[in-house]
C-alpha cells in the first residue's frame, strides 16, 4: 500500500481529495456483518505502524532541541570571553593614554 500522507501530516486536508482507507470488497457474495471491528483493527494496525514514525518524529525534534541549546551556549561563552578580552584592552589602553598624559 503507498501512502502519500501519514496520520500526522496528511498530504491534503481536503476530505474530497483523500484517497480511502477502506475499499469495499470485489465479490458476488454478501459481506459478512462484522459491525465495524475490522475497520477498528484496521485502524489500529495503523496507528501501530505510524507510532514509530511519530516517536522518531519526537525524538528527533528533542535531539534538534539539544543540539540548538548546545549552540546557545557555545555562542553565548565566546560572547563573555571577547567582552573580557575587549574590557582589558580598554584598561590598557586607559593605563597607557594615562602614562602617557602624565610625562
């Protein structure tokens, strides 16, 4: 069966342009009444097959998460490190306008 959407992220919203779940049955004889469990096991078979995708899904937007935050501080530890380096550099050049003013 090839699917272009998944449960999550259908590829239309549309109702009219989505494929059917279920086609009915190709035969002479009457379909036995099964009082919608197949169509709930079907469902649920899929819902099983999907939820590896989603929990992959999940899984990697936490690990995307991470890895931004991880950045976030690497960007923010050098920022405080050049603030530092740039403070000193004020001081001695303070330190040596003012020697230099006092001669």
């Amino acid at each position: 069966m090839s699917t272009i959407g998944t449960i999550d992220r259908p590829a239309t919203h549309d109702p009219m342009k989505q494929v059917p779940t279920m086609t009915p049955p190709v035969s002479d004889t009457p379909a036995p009444d099964t009082s919608g469990a197949p169509e709930a096991r079907q469902n649920r078979n899929r819902e099983m097959q999907l939820m590896q995708e989603a929990l992959a899904r999940a899984h990697m937007h936490d690990r995307l998460q991470e890895a931004e935050s991880e950045r976030q501080a690497v960007r923010l530890a050098a920022a405080r490190r050049m603030q530092r380096r740039a403070e000193r550099a004020s001081l001695r050049a303070r330190r040596a306008l003012a020697m230099a003013v006092m001669q």
